[in-house]
C-alpha cells in the first residue's frame, strides 16, 4: 500500500502523460524569445535528476549561445546532411532532401549533453558487463530534459546528423568526452499533433500490439512456457 507522498495526483498523472504524448522532436517552430536563466535552470536540474547506472552522473551540459560556434555546426550539419541524402534514391530521396531536419540558427539557444566515460573511475558500480551503460545513461537525461522542456511550453530538436569527432574540435571536448547529444532549444509557435516526419509521410508510428512479446522473442503474452 502506497503512502500519500508516494502517489500523485490525477491532474499529476495526467501532465506526466500529457508531456510523454505531445512532446516532439522540434524542427521548424522556433520563436526567438530567450528561455528565462530560471527555467533553463530547471531544465538543466531535471536532466540532472535522472537515473545513472552506479550513480555515476557521466552527463556535462554545453549551454551553446555564440553565433559563431552554432554557425560551425550547422556547416558540419549541412555537410553530413548531404551524404545522408545521398544515400537515398529517385523520390525518396527528393523527399528527404524537402525535410528541414534542424533548427540550430532559428532556435534561441542550443545545448551540447555529453557523457564523460572516465567519470566514477576505472571500475563503476554496474558497468562492468555493459560498458556503454554510461552512454544510456546520459540518454536519460536528454529524456528529462526533454519532457520538462514540454512542459514549461519549450520546443527541443535533436540534431543527429552531426559528425561527433568535429563537433568533439569545435566544443573544444577533452578526448575521454563524448558528444552525445546536440539539442535546440526554445519556445515554440505550436506543438504539432503528430511528430513531424509522420506528419509528412516518412514513417507512421508501429502498433505498439506488434512491439509486445510474452517471456521470449516472437511469442504472444499470456501465451505459458
């Protein structure tokens, strides 16, 4: 049985979910009001708050406001955006090409999460049968970050098609530091009803009934053993 500080509320229930649903990955919707220091900080302490296998809290942030730096990486984006596109063909790859797929310069601010792989030491509570739990573990808090942003009304792209040992140079990263994560920030005109590549036809979402297995790969649940 639950104590009353261990249970929320339905509204409380409902704004965890309703952040899980209508969060999207954000690409054309920017406004270019700044992201109050107070909320960005409440952000920054949501991804701070997530979960780390041994507790080692391998994540930095990058708080990325220079023109000049958002000016590099959008000529490495605009660099690997190419080869991407090549690897597609006839309308496929014109639809690609059609996609606006980042929004480092219209977003207000851009932010860097990286995952330190030394941090905790050679020999981290956890980590010894899956070394990259560190990697995972800093997605986690991109995930914070990201449904807290949803909701204080604050639009978050991640921009994937980066190559990371140049963006390792233009952040000035030490070697043992990865750049796992290149995100926009800012608030946003709207939040779309479907994730944008939906939206315009490039994938639809899977029947989460097709995703679900019972106890072993391809077999229903509730089906015994």
């Amino acid at each position: 049985m639950t104590t009353p500080n261990q249970r929320f509320s339905d509204a409380e229930r409902r704004g965890l979910y309703r952040a899980i649903h209508e969060r999207r990955d954000v690409r054309s919707q920017f406004l270019p009001d700044r992201i109050p220091a107070d909320v960005l900080t409440r952000l920054l302490e949501a991804a701070h708050h997530a979960p780390s296998v041994g507790f080692m809290q391998p994540w930095d942030f990058i708080v990325i406001e220079s023109r000049d730096v958002r000016e590099a990486v959008l000529a490495m984006f605009e660099q690997e955006n190419q080869k991407a596109a090549e690897r597609f063909e006839g309308e496929r790859q014109t639809h690609y090409r059609s996609l606006k797929l980042q929004g480092i310069m219209e977003s207000p601010l851009n932010l860097c999460i990286t995952c330190d792989r030394s941090r905790g030491g050679p020999h981290v509570l956890g980590r010894n049968s899956i070394v990259d739990t560190d990697l995972f573990s800093t997605c986690l808090a991109v995930q914070n970050l990201w449904l807290a942003a949803r909701a204080e009304g604050i639009g978050v792209g991640w921009v994937s098609i980066l190559d990371q040992a140049q963006l390792s140079v233009a952040l000035n990263l030490p070697e043992h530091v990865y750049p796992l994560a290149y995100l926009c920030l800012g608030y946003v005109s709207e939040f779309l009803e479907q994730p944008e590549l939906e939206a315009k036809g490039w994938r639809s979402r899977l029947p989460l009934s097709e995703l679900v297995h019972g106890d072993k790969w391809g077999q229903p649940r509730g089906s015994g053993g």
